[in-house]
C-alpha cells in the first residue's frame, strides 16, 4: 500500500484505514480486534471493520450451516462487533463496567450466528440484536446488585422499562409545569399507567420501585475512622434464642420465677415464710401492698430490728437453697 503523506486528506486516511482492515480481516480476522482492556482502542477497532453486504452475509452464513467453516462464523461475529458496541452504550446507566456489557453481549452475538438461519429472508443485525440484548440483560440482573432484583418474567419487564417510563414522566410533569415534579416516587394515576402499559400488575410496579430504590446493605459494617462499628443488620437480625447457652439460661430463669421460689419458701419455717411473703411477694407494681416492718413486729410481739434480722436470715437461707436445687438441675442437664 502506497505510504501516506503527514498531510494527507482525512477522507484519504479513512479509506486507507477501511482497506488495510479489510486485508487483515481476510488474512487474520481477529488480528484488527484488540483487548477490551484498552476499550477506547477497541471501539475504534470495530468500528473499522466493514460491513457485510446482503449476498456475501448469505454466503457466509450458508458456509457456516452447510460446512461448520469457522472462518465464516469469525467473519460473520467480527462484521457485527459494532452492533454490539452501540447496543451496551444503552444500558450504561446501571453503573456496570461498558468493557463487561460488550464482552457479553460480544457472547450473544456468536450465540445468533451459530443459530442463524440465511434462509430466514432477515438480516442477521436485526436476528441478533435480541441475543445481545438477553445476555446483557441477564448479566446486569446478576451483578446490579448482590441480590438478585428481577426473576419472573414481569419483574424483568419492569427493571428494564420502569426507569424510562419515570423519566418520561417527569418530562411531561415538566411541560405541564406540574408541582409534583421533583417527587422520587411515582403517584397512584403513573403506578396503574405503567401496569398498563407493560401489562403488569400494579403491585408488581409498587414492589418493583421499591426494590430499585433500596441499596445493597453490609451485613457486617466495617469499623469508621474513630474504630467504632456502626449498628449493622447482623446485631439485629440474629436469632440468638435457641442457642443453647441462652435456652439453658431462659430456662433457669422460668424456674427461679415460679417452682424456685416455691422451693425456697419451702425451706423456711413459718414465720420466717410469713415474714418474707409480707414484705416482698405480697407488694403489688405501684408500691402498694405488703406490711412494713413494724407491722410485722406489732404481729409478733417483737421488735421491728427482730423482724429485720428474721428477713436476713431467711433470705439468706432461700439463697442457698435455690444453689443447691440449681446445681442438682446442672448435673441432671
């Protein structure tokens, strides 16, 4: 090829370019292609392979189908890697890498060539773009979020549509001046005009919103910059209540509560059971209730220090007995 001028005509340098393309395509069809790890360079790549016409497309694609030749499919797959490049610009708005998108929908597009059909009487860039658009789909369903957003077929309607549909809301609330126009959500009338419009229901859509509204939470927070762990759905969400350390200790305390103390009063004499029952288990929650000591000291014709020292010594008598019938239940256990 005759060398190019510094000042060649840029029309020229074009040409240039689609020629030594063409030639190295019919030589090495992937040698023009290179990594998606330098995407600027790979977009000029593909946009610089020339399209197939109608009749050699044909020709191809009945070389691949009657001869398995995969030299045709290559020529076939390098000829549409820019529809594919146009296709992933669309969906650049889900926050996926665009090198991800392509190397997908790169995917879809050999699955259309191997299952073209020449004789179908369409174009293969209008047979694939529904592969490429079904893997970029399913690759952004999977990695938008950690869990997955969208699994039945009206859920994927809507995850693919409902931020669109919102968009052109807000330009018709922007036309008609409307003051709802700087509202997140969508109102009544607009949830049952998506239901329409997609044939979802409109819980459906209300779900839907709410799933794309909502973010990805850690379920263990990591520690700030002062080392201290904020409130992380894991101190919440655990479900500590059969664990056996805390069964054993409910069970303990259920005990305490009703047959330990009846086991305890048991131990006591009647006075001192008297005594007790008066001053502790017969106040009722205000306060209210129960005898002071100087009732009880007036009941028995003793001093109110007397009564006192009753209460310690059985208090101290019921705590011993409820340890002896709490390590008797330990060795049972």
């Amino acid at each position: 090829m005759k060398t190019l001028g510094v000042f060649a005509h840029p029309l020229r340098v074009k040409e240039a370019l689609m020629t030594l393309s063409t030639a190295l395509v019919a030589r090495d069809p992937w040698s023009v292609v290179p990594s998606l790890g330098n995407l600027d360079a790979y977009i000029r790549a593909v946009q610089a392979i020339p399209m197939l016409e109608a009749d050699e497309e044909q020709q191809l694609a009945r070389r691949l189908r009657d001869q398995q030749d995969v030299q045709a499919a290559s020529r076939l797959v390098l000829s549409h890697l820019r529809l594919v490049v146009s296709i992933s610009r669309q969906y650049l708005g889900y926050g996926l890498p665009q090198s991800d998108l392509i190397q997908e929908g790169n995917v879809g597009l050999m699955k259309a060539v191997k299952r073209f059909n020449p004789e179908q009487g369409v174009r293969l860039v209008s047979y694939a773009m529904h592969w490429i658009k079904a893997e970029i789909h399913e690759y952004i369903l999977k990695n938008w979020r950690m869990v997955k957003v969208a699994t039945t077929k009206a859920q994927r309607k809507l995850f693919f549509n409902l931020r669109s549909l919102k968009h052109s809301f807000k330009g018709e609330a922007a036309d008609a001046n409307e003051a709802h126009l700087g509202r997140a959500g969508l109102s009544e009338a607009e949830i049952h005009r998506v239901a329409s419009e997609l044939d979802v229901r409109p819980e459906d859509v209300i779900e839907m919103e709410m799933r794309m509204a909502g973010g990805d939470v850690a379920l263990e927070a990591p520690l700030d910059d002062d080392g201290d762990a904020p409130v992380a759905p894991v101190a919440y969400l655990a479900d500590d209540g059969h664990e056996p350390t805390r069964v054993i200790e409910s069970r303990a305390r259920d005990w305490m509560a009703s047959d330990g103390i009846r086991h305890a009063l048991a131990s006591l004499d009647e006075r001192s059971r008297r005594i007790v029952e008066s001053r502790w288990l017969q106040v009722n929650d205000d306060g209210s209730g129960g005898l002071t000591l100087h009732d009880l000291a007036a009941e028995y014709g003793v001093s109110a220090e007397r009564i006192r020292q009753i209460e310690v010594a059985a208090m101290k008598k019921m705590r011993k007995a409820l340890a002896d019938a709490q390590a008797v239940d330990t060795v049972d256990v």
